[in-house]
C-alpha cells in the first residue's frame, strides 16, 4: 500500500514539474503578452493541482491533507483571477496608449 | 535531496538580485524584489525558521510590494540609465566583498552544532521554556516574555513610521483633496471588472480569519502579532484595491485607524504597567495570574494582541497615505 | 550538510554587494530604496544561516517526543524584528521620495543635488 502510494505520488511530481517547466519555456518562447500569459496560466494551474496532489497523498488521512487541500482550492481561486486581471490591465493600457501621448518618464 | 535543493534557491536569489539592479523598469524590479522576498522566505523554511518564513511572505512579498508599487505609481516607472562611469563604486565594493569573504572563512560551517552561538543561552531557552512558560513556540516565548523589552521598542519603531509617514505625506494637499469621493475617477479600482470583484469579495474573509488564526496561534505554532497584522493589513488592502480606496476607508475611517496604532502600543504598555501595579517588574508578567506559568501566557496572548493590533493599524494608515496621494503634480 | 559549509555566507556576501552596489552606484531613488531592501535581506540570510543545528528541526517544541535536536531560537526572534523594522524604514524612505518628486520634479540624485547646489 505504501509503496502504491509512493508510486502515485512520484507520477503526480512529474507529471506537475513537467507541466510547470513546459509553461515556464512556453512563457520565455511566445511570442506576445497574451500567448504568453495563456502558457503560464494554464499550466500554473494544473501543475498547482498535480504537484499538491502528491504532497496530499503523501500526508496521508491528517489535518496537513485538510490544510493542502484549502492552500489549492485558494491557488486554483486566485492565481485564474490574477491572470484574468494581468490581461484586462493590458488591454487597458494598450487602449490607454492608442489614445494618449506616451507617459513622460523621470 | 534538502541540500540540492538548498543550493538551488540561493543561487536563484542571487540571479534575481543581479536581475533587480540590472533593469532599468522600476514595475519589473519591484516584481522581481517580490519573488526575491518569496525565494527568501523559502530559504528560511529550509533553515528550520518557519517564523520568520512567515514574516518575510507576508511582509516582504506582499506589504512591500504594495507600498513600492504606490511610491512607483506617484513618482516615474521607468529610470534612465546611468550615463556615469561606476568604475568607482564596482572598486570600493569589491573591496568590501574580498574583505568580507576573508572574514567568512573564520565561520564554522553550517550547522556545527559546537558552534558558539549554539552554547549559552539558546540551550537555556529550549530546556527552561517548557517549565517556566510552557507553550510549545519557544520564538514567540522568546519574543513575548524573555525578550519582551525588545518586542515593545520595536512597536514603538512601527509607531513612529506610521507618524512619519503621515507627517510627511499629510501635509501641503491640494486643496480640496483630502480624501476623494468614492466614485471619483481615480478611485474606482477595479470596481467594473466582475471577476476579481466577486473572488475577492469570496476571499477577504477567509484571509481576515486565517490572520486571526495566525494571531492566536502564535505560541502553538510559527505565528503572532506581526504575521497576523501584515495578514489582514493585506485583506483590507485588497478591499482598497477591488473596490476603491474611497469604500475602505469608509469601512476603516483615518480615526479608527490611527486609534489602533495608538491603542496596541498602548496595549502593549498598560500590561507591562499592570505588572508593576500587582507587585512585579515592567514586564513581568508571573504576576499577572495566581500561578505564574498561566501569567505568563497571559501576559504574551496581550502583548501579541498589542503587537497585532499595531501592526494592522500602521500599516494600513501607510497605505491610505500613499493611495490617497494625488499623482497629477 | 558539509557541501553548503560556506555556500551560505557566499551567497550573503553576493547579495550584499550587490545590494550595496545598487545603493552607491544608481542614481536613481526608488532604486537605492530598492537596493536596500537586498542589502537587509543578505543581513536577514547571514543570521538565519547561523541558526541551523544538522538534524534539528524548527524550535517548536513537540509534547512527548525527546532527544529532538531544535534550531536556535534567538537568532530568529532577532530577525523578525529586523525584518519590520526594515519594512518601517523602507516604508518611510518611500514617503520622502515621493515629496522630493513634488518637491523637485524629479528623483535622480545628482540632479536634485544640483538643484539645491544651484538654489
């Protein structure tokens, strides 16, 4: 049984980091903000998932599972939400561009 | 494994410190100084300080961002390069560093149990803490209780940046701009995007809850009042930045604030006065219950209530100081 | 453990040159304030690195379990109050940025010392 365990948890460890590392080279390889910010979110959230899946299955039936399982609910709440409003703040500042002059720099 | 691991989140801080004083964008170096403070408080974990590790996220990661970005958002985004020669300044640091890379070669290696530091008072702490205090924290019993002097001075610390963050940027306003309406322009926030609104408003009070948990948790684990205050400090900020700053200071008006930065300092000093009144020394806070080890509980549940209370307060009236400044000088 | 024997104290040296170099060789304000803020980190990691015991764990101590080795405590309570402190200062230092910006309409060092020179 453990040995099962250990089994599914070292699956989900890859399967996360490999997601994560193929969304962190899709950030450093797309080509404009928004592709880029599709890489990394998308992947963010399912390695988030993957990665503390294994932890949890690691832990076993304790508090530290509860515990986890609150810090991914709160990932998978907030990190869509700061991707969406990253993209929203620049497409405001794309139409804020078109329309004015260049802000001044110090 | 650890070690691996180790090795590869102090390297990742010096690339990111190298990246920070590289950029010319001040947006991107306050971003990158904020996963420069996350790698940090990993590192911590990993050196079996998890109190700290906690600080330095909520404080470093999150506050200081906040108050770079509204610094940032008043004065310029962008820093010209230097036309100077830095022939100058790269000779007299890598002075310092070889002479402070000499010094490093004395230092026992990591670790060492027979290291100095570890010798005199830190085995007293961890052996006379569960007879004396008896809460299983030994640094916030440290904190709280041995070190309570300490503690209190740096309230006080905290106490004097809030007034003089308020001093200088509460004078010479614009006439008319002391606090704007909450449906002026500028103050809107994020008010007409669905979507961070309605997550926010699910999350605030789950992070307000878990910086009270934090704060009463502090002696059963890593915890106390400054975690918990830079904790829901955050969540009134993030109030402030979905739904204007007009709506959280309506929530929290400038009075109420100002009274809880003065009343946890206060806090902080009346249970040290009470100690002396029942017979004992400032501070001391065996005197506190019938039987000392209960006094002293008591004792540290107020002060980090102090502590806390402070902490909230302070930074809370720095942020309204910066978010209420008006850029358009 | 021996590996990271001195890798620690490098890496603190490192970041506190850097830190420094930031502070004395940009002009630029923020970027001092900034530079700082790396300077008090490295001081923050020097500490921290000395509190490691090999094999212990983190000073809380757990009911019922003896023979545990614990990490120093005192370097730790030393550090959280450095650490909001610094955030004190920085906080502060931010403030008079901003006021030197309205005041002299820009935060580059050398111009707002030719400025006073001129004035």
């Amino acid at each position: 049984m453990n040995l099962a365990l250990d089994i599914a948890s070292w699956v989900l460890f890859g399967i996360g980091s490999l997601v994560l590392f193929i969304g962190a080279i899709g950030v450093l390889r797309m080509p404009t903000l928004y592709t880029r910010m599709h890489a990394a979110s998308l992947t963010d959230s399912l390695g988030a998932i993957a990665v503390l899946g294994g932890i949890m299955l690691q832990a076993g039936w304790s508090l530290a599972a509860l515990k986890l399982l609150a810090i991914l609910l709160f990932l998978l709440l907030t990190s869509p939400t700061s991707s969406y409003a990253l993209a929203n703040a620049a497409v405001l500042a794309e139409k804020r561009d078109a329309e004015s002059a260049p802000e001044p720099s110090a | 494994m650890t070690i691996l691991f180790a090795l590869f989140l102090l390297t990742m801080l010096v690339i990111t410190a190298v990246a920070i004083v590289q950029t010319t964008d001040l947006f991107a170096a306050v971003m990158l100084l904020g996963i420069f403070s996350l790698l940090m408080a990993a590192n911590f974990f990993v050196l079996d300080a998890a109190d700290v590790a906690l600080t330095e996220a909520a404080v470093g990661a999150g506050i200081s961002t906040v108050l770079f970005l509204g610094a940032l958002a008043l004065t310029a985004a962008r820093e010209r390069p230097a036309a100077d020669r830095p022939w100058l300044p790269l000779l007299v640091v890598l002075v310092t560093a070889a002479t402070v890379v000499y010094a490093t070669f004395d230092k026992p290696a990591l670790g060492d149990p027979n290291a100095p530091v570890h010798q005199h008072v830190a085995p007293w702490y961890l052996s006379e803490t569960p007879r004396l205090i008896d809460i299983p924290n030994v640094v916030t019993a440290v904190l709280g209780s041995y070190r309570g002097y300490d503690t209190l001075g740096e309230v006080f610390v905290v106490f004097a940046a809030a007034i003089g963050v308020l001093f200088v940027l509460s004078g010479d306003r614009p006439v008319g701009d002391v606090i704007r309406p909450a449906d002026a322009p500028t103050t809107r926030g994020l008010k007409h995007h669905l979507i961070p609104r309605i997550v926010g408003k699910l999350l605030i009070p789950f992070i307000i809850l878990f910086g009270l948990y934090v704060q009463f948790h502090g002696e059963y684990g890593p915890g106390g009042g400054f975690q918990a205050g830079a904790i829901i400090a955050a969540g009134v900020i993030l109030y402030a930045l979905l739904q204007g700053e007009g709506r959280a200071l309506a929530a929290l008006p400038e009075p109420v604030l100002k009274a809880l930065v003065a009343g946890g300092a206060l806090l902080y000093t009346l249970v040290g006065v009470v100690c002396m009144f029942l017979g004992g020394n400032f501070l001391e806070y065996s005197v506190l219950a019938a039987d000392s080890v209960t006094g002293q509980q008591v004792g540290i549940i107020l002060i980090e209530a102090g502590v806390g209370v402070a902490v909230t307060g302070v930074l809370l009236c720095i942020f309204h100081a910066f978010a209420a400044r008006d850029p358009a000088h | 453990m021996e590996l990271l024997g001195l890798y620690n104290y490098w890496v603190f040296v490192a970041l506190l040159m850097i830190g420094f170099y930031a502070v004395i060789a940009k002009s630029n304000l923020v970027k001092k304030l900034i530079g700082l803020s790396i300077f008090q980190a490295a001081v923050f990691l020097l500490y921290i690195s000395m509190d490691k015991v090999e094999g212990g764990t983190a000073p809380i101590i757990q009911a019922g379990v003896v023979d545990q080795v614990y990490s120093n405590p005192l370097p730790q309570v030393l550090i959280l109050t450095a650490i909001v402190v610094g955030i004190s200062t920085t906080a502060l230092g931010l403030a008079i940025v901003v006021r030197i910006k309205e005041a002299y309409g820009t935060i580059k060092e050398h111009e707002v010392s030719a400025m006073d020179r001129e004035a």
